[in-house]
C-alpha cells in the first residue's frame, strides 16, 4: 500500500510534446550523429521512427547497441555527413 498518494492525478493534463523539425525528417536507414552532451557524440544507423516523430530506435555504431531516443531526452539527432 503506497504511504503517500497523489490527490486528483488522473485528473493532470498531459503534456503534449513535439519534436524538432531535424526530427520530423529522420527515416529509417538514415545514418545520424547523436549528441547527448557537449563534446559526447555517436553515430549510428537509424531503426526505427514512430508515427509521431517523438521517439527514434537508433543502432549505434562500433557494437555499442541500440538506444531509444525521445525527443524530451534533451539529444540531438543531427545528419551524419559521411
């Protein structure tokens, strides 16, 4: 039984989220740079885009796995010109 309860939380508007216009034009194959911080980057492959644009599955190069991104992460997915 949880000790402390949000009163009315069902009753909380969501909040809507749109991704960047660089978002909105990512597609499947689309090789990417992936800024997490300043000065810590990746590449890879992209996966996978959902409907919205809000959330990529990003194949990252070197053996280093796939991450899912979502546009409220606070990343950049930038072109990787190669």
């Amino acid at each position: 039984m949880a000790r402390y309860r949000m009163e009315n939380r069902d009753e909380q508007p969501l909040r809507r989220v749109d991704p960047d216009e660089h978002w909105k034009s990512l597609r499947q194959g689309d090789r990417v740079r992936v800024r997490l911080l300043p000065g810590y980057e990746a590449t890879g492959l992209v996966a996978a885009v959902t409907s919205d644009h809000t959330a990529v599955w990003v194949d990252l190069d070197g053996g280093r796995g796939r991450t899912l991104l979502h546009c409220s992460d606070g990343v950049d997915i930038l072109p990787n010109p190669s």
